[in-house]
C-alpha cells in the first residue's frame, strides 16, 4: 500500500503544482487596467509580447505634445488632447498637413535628431511639426515595460488626432505619424485607434522594433491597414543574437532595404563584444554600436527631406538579385524613392545602395 500511496500523493502534488503554475499563469496573461479616455488594457494574447506586463498610466510616462510652427520655430507649444483651448490658442493651422515625431526605446524628442528632423521639415514645408515625447515611460533596460507603454502612447496620440479633428478641423488624411523603433510600433498603435475615426494619410516607419514584435500578430505591430499609406525603411533587421534592433519583415506598403537593410556602411558591429556586454549589463555600450545601423533610418529620412537627391530604390525579388545586377533597374517595374518623399504609387520591396557617411544618397 506504501509505493502506490505514494505515487498517488505524489500525483496530487504534481496535479496540484501544475494546476497552480497553469493558474499563475493565467492570471499574468489575463490581467487589465483602464485609463480615463483612452480604456483598457489586457495582457492576453495577442497583446502577450510584453511578458504579461500592463502599460503605465498616461500622466505615469508623461507623454507630452509640443507643436512647432514657421511662427514658432523654436518654441514648441504645449498640446494637450482632453484641453481643447490648448490647440485653439496655438498657433496650430488645420489646413497645412500635420507630422507628428516619436522616439524608441531610453530615447527623447527634446534634443538631438527629433529637433533636426522638425527644422528641416519646416524649412522644406508649410507644416504643423508636433513631437511626442515619452521619455520618462521608457527609462532604464526593462525594455518589457517600454513595449507595453507603446500601446498607451499610441493610443494618446490617436486621441490628440480627434482632437485636432474636432477642434481644429484638421483632416486624418492630411496627418503624418513618423516613428524610429518603438516609436514605429506606436504610430501603429495609433492608426489602429483611428480605424473607428478616420484613417491617418500617412505612417513611416523608421527601422521598426523587431523584438517583442516581430513574431506576435498586426495587432501589435504596425502594418500596412493602420494608415492609407505605410512606409518603412529597414536598417538594422536580423537576429537578436546578431545584436540588431530592427524588424526583418515587410510590415508597409512599400517596404525599403537600403544596402540589404542588415549592417549599414559604416557602422562596425562587434559581435562577441556586444554579448559580453549584454551579460554584463552594459546596455548603454551596446547601444552605442548596435544603434549606428538602427539609427541610421533617421538620418536617411532627414537627408531625404531637402536633397536633390533621390534615393531612388528598385523592386527586386532580393537583395542577392539587386546586389549582382540581375534584376531591373531601368525602373520600368515601378520603383519609388525612400524617405520623405516616398510615394504609394509604387507598393512592394524595395532595395538601394547608399553611401557610408553623409551625403548618404548615392546619384
């Protein structure tokens, strides 16, 4: 009686033990929370790519709308989405086309190429520039965290474009949302809040977050029916394990690959280095290697604003087929130029080469 007593106890136990780890489980996956405005949140599937973390409260990441004008060229004023005198005594004009621009991950739009970017979009053009800055909900290495704060600043930035809409009578099909990394996923994100509202004219891409993404449904990531026109420009898309940040998939209408979109020119990668440091905690050092090819989307687009030129990129079947000269580059297939300019005239795969430092456009 004593061995199968046993074993029957031990059954239990594991019965038990299983029941209480399936549970467990269950319960991170199944969780929720609800903001004002902007409603709730689960961790279920498919919104299981954060790990079963639950998003910060808006005032939390302290997500912040600055506009810049011609009229206000350096002083950004602050927008708010549920204040609608904040955008009736700005000097926002519904008739111009209006971009907006968010950073990735432990980045900012308060300095450095986000301020570039606006300047030169308003030296090209007559614009509303408004910059999205959520720098305090993606602090520190849990990355975790950032992925699940997109999907409330996406969905912030959904609610500051009705909110333009009705106060200011802007249209969504003249709104442009540019995003680098996870910035990307989140103008996904707000496309998708505006599908009950009107469709955005116009999302880019700047090298996509792969990780958490890459293999988890268009729920979560962006794709081709969060705008009428998505484009993405791939800089840095393989493996983790390779140290690269970016998505590999086509995930717009137009998809562009300069140089292969893997390693750019230029950008040295040490691998064995980049893994000792990632064991070691060393996020920032990694960053600062890794993200010379993740980052170099951004300088792409900018240049492309004002160039003369074109950076012209051709359909091919691969990179293989477009490096070696097999395949068409008369562009009598359609071909479109990457960048600012981009056109949803030409859909598809796109490859270019381009040069290893600035100027990087090749003629």
């Amino acid at each position: 009686m004593f061995f199968p007593m046993t074993n029957a106890i031990f059954l239990l136990f594991l019965t038990t033990v299983h029941g209480f780890w399936i549970s467990s489980v269950m319960k991170v996956f199944n969780r929720k929370v609800c903001y004002p405005h902007i409603g709730c949140f689960r961790s279920r599937p498919p919104f299981h790519n954060a790990k079963g973390i639950l998003p910060s409260s808006p005032d939390a990441i302290g997500i912040t709308f600055r506009l810049y004008t011609r009229k206000n060229h350096d002083q950004g004023q602050i927008l708010k989405p549920y204040q609608p005198q904040t955008i009736t005594s700005s000097s926002f004009v519904g008739s111009r086309r209006t971009i907006f621009i968010t950073h990735g991950f432990t980045d900012t739009v308060k300095s450095g190429w986000a301020l570039q970017m606006k300047d030169t979009l308003l030296n090209k053009d007559d614009l509303n520039v408004i910059t999205v800055d959520w720098s305090r909900g993606t602090r520190g290495i849990r990355y975790d965290k950032s992925t699940a704060n997109t999907r409330v600043v996406g969905a912030t930035v959904g609610k500051m474009v009705e909110a333009l809409t009705k106060n200011a009578g802007v249209s969504p099909s003249y709104v442009h949302l540019i995003g680098h990394s996870l910035g990307a996923q989140i103008m996904g994100y707000a496309g998708k809040e505006l599908r009950h509202f009107g469709q955005v004219g116009r999302i880019t891409g700047l090298d996509p977050a792969g990780l958490n993404f890459e293999r988890y449904s268009n729920e979560v990531k962006l794709d081709p029916s969060d705008a009428a026109f998505v484009d993405v420009i791939h800089t840095d898309g393989a493996s983790l394990w390779e140290m690269a940040f970016g998505i590999r998939i086509p995930n717009g209408h137009a998809d562009f690959y300069p140089n292969g979109g893997r390693n750019q020119p230029g950008c040295k990668r040490n691998w064995w280095d980049n893994i000792w440091n990632m064991f070691n905690g060393k996020i920032s050092v990694i960053a600062s290697s890794v993200g010379c090819s993740h980052s170099r989307a951004i300088h792409f687009f900018i240049e492309s604003i004002n160039t003369s030129c074109k950076f012209t990129a051709f359909p091919c079947k691969s990179y293989l087929t477009f490096y070696t000269g097999v395949c068409d580059n008369s562009c009598q297939q359609g071909c479109n130029r990457m960048g600012y300019h981009a056109s949803k005239a030409a859909t598809g795969i796109f490859y270019l080469k381009t040069n290893a430092a600035a100027p990087y456009c090749k003629n």
